[in-house]
C-alpha cells in the first residue's frame, strides 16, 4: 500500500532555511557589536601613546563655526550676541571630540579656554569645564602688536605651567594664538599638540 509523508515532513525544509536565516541576521549583529572597539583611532599611535602618558597641552581650535555671523566687536567677548558662534555642526563635533577623549583613555585634566562664546562653549562641551583666561584670548582682541605679543607670552607661560602636570591639559583657542604659540595652522576642531619641546603633533578633527 503506498504510503503518504506526514504534512509536518514536507514543511520541514522551509523551516529550517527560515531559521538558518533568522540565527545568521542574530550572529552577524553580535559580531558587529563585539567587533567595534571604541579605542579604533586614526591618531598616529606614537602621538596618542604620548597623550596617555600626559605632560602635554592640547591647543584646540574652536569647533566649527556659523560662518554666516562675524565678530561685530572683537573686544566684546561677553556677549554672544555680538560674536560668531557654534555651529549645530560644531556643538556636536565638541561633544564627539570629548567622546572620543574619554574613550581613548587620555587623561584629561584642567581646561582653559579664550573668554569668547565660540571657545567656551567648545571647552564646556568637550571636558564638561572651562577655566576662561586672557592668556588665550584672540589675538584679533590686541588693540596693538604690543598687546598681542603680551597675550602670547602669557599663553606661554600658562603652558608650560601646565606642562608640568601629569595629565593632559585641554586649551581652547583660535587660530592666529595657535599659530604663535606652537607655529602651526590648524582648522576648526584640530588641535596641536605641545610638550616641553615644543609642537610634537597635529590631531585633526576626525581623527579622534
């Protein structure tokens, strides 16, 4: 007598494809959870091992910016209203920066920053601090060479006060103190990089 499969036989291989499926979709999101490692970075390893180590100064340019604004006064470092601020872009590239900050292990300590918006808000964002100083104030806020000079030696001196430190001391600043400070230009977000010996390194934005 000819015999019929039982109606669960039939059904069987479409079940298991469907399961093999379902397991492969579970096993390829837990590797990608485990296979992302928040210590990846495009810092050059010597240069972020020196950063772990301390007794080194980060010299942040400002995060982005609205470059649709402009400094309507210069001396007017109070007032928001007045100066050119955070972009959004730039507020959440600050809080990536502190992100990544932390995540890499890099022991931050003090953080100083130029009393305009723009900077202190960068400062805050990234640390969760800032210590406002007229050492780092723009140099575009001298009312002569002779004041911009007194701002940069200042800036020096506050440095390698700081540089004695075993942490890692964050500054944010702008570009022309940069430029005088450590002899580099650098864009929003980038910071330089400054030991006892002087500039050792330059850290972009995206590389954290």
């Amino acid at each position: 007598m000819r015999q019929t499969m039982p109606p669960s036989t039939t059904v069987r291989p479409a079940f298991v494809l469907v399961l093999s499926v379902v397991l492969s979709l579970v096993l390829l999101g837990t590797c990608s959870v485990v296979g992302h490692d928040e210590t990846a970075s495009d810092v050059d390893p010597l240069l972020l091992h020196q950063l772990r180590e301390g007794h080194t100064v980060l010299l942040f340019r400002h995060a982005l910016t609205d470059r649709s604004a402009s400094d309507l006064d210069p001396t007017a470092r109070g007032t928001c209203e007045q100066q050119r601020n955070l972009s959004t872009d730039g507020i959440e590239q600050a809080h990536h920066i502190g992100r990544r900050l932390r995540a890499l292990d890099i022991p931050v300590g003090r953080t100083f920053a130029s009393p305009f918006c723009r900077t202190v808000d960068t400062a805050e964002a990234m640390t969760g601090e800032a210590t406002t100083t007229d050492a780092f104030l723009s140099l575009t806020a001298a009312l002569d060479a002779a004041g911009a000079d007194a701002i940069t030696e200042a800036g020096r001196a506050l440095i390698a006060e700081q540089l004695q430190s075993p942490a890692v001391t964050v500054v944010v600043t702008h570009t022309q103190n940069i430029e005088a400070l450590a002899g580099v230009t650098v864009g929003e977000g980038d910071a330089a990089v400054v030991d006892a010996s002087g500039l050792v390194g330059v850290v972009h934005a995206d590389e954290w």
